[in-house]
C-alpha cells in the first residue's frame, strides 16, 4: 500500500549468475542501497522480500544449488 506508506522507501532487488545482488531505490535508480557478494554461494535462484511491518529490509534469496540466505538490507 503505496499510500499509507510514504516513509517506506521503494526498493528493488536483482540477482544475478554469479551471485551476486544488488538493491536499489527505485526513485533514485543510480544510488546502490546495497549490494551482497559472496563467492562461495552459486547463481541467485529467487529473491522475495520478507513481509510484515518490522521486517521489510529484510530480503531471502534462494542459491544454487539449495541454500537459502537472509539480507538485510539495512546493515549489509
């Protein structure tokens, strides 16, 4: 709900092959709000955003071949 969450900035996340991610502001598309890299990971599978109120800078993404990480995108 885009309304009655203003101070909530919009972010979007992408992965890629080598499995690395990236987070940006979507209204500020050239500023990184983070960025994750670990080489003993494989390709980013899926990426979703944790719902609820107090966990919205919270991102899980699904590794090949099966490992499931939380980011947060606040603390890096």
């Amino acid at each position: 709900n885009l309304e009655s969450d203003r101070a909530v900035p919009l972010l979007l996340a992408s992965g890629d092959l080598l499995g690395n991610i990236l987070v940006w502001n979507v209204t500020q598309p050239h500023t990184q709000v983070a960025s994750f890299t670990d080489t003993k990971l494989g390709a980013v599978l899926d990426l979703q955003w944790m719902r609820g109120r107090h966990t919205r800078h919270l991102l899980v993404a699904v590794h090949y071949p099966n490992h499931l990480v939380v980011y947060n995108t606040r603390t890096g």
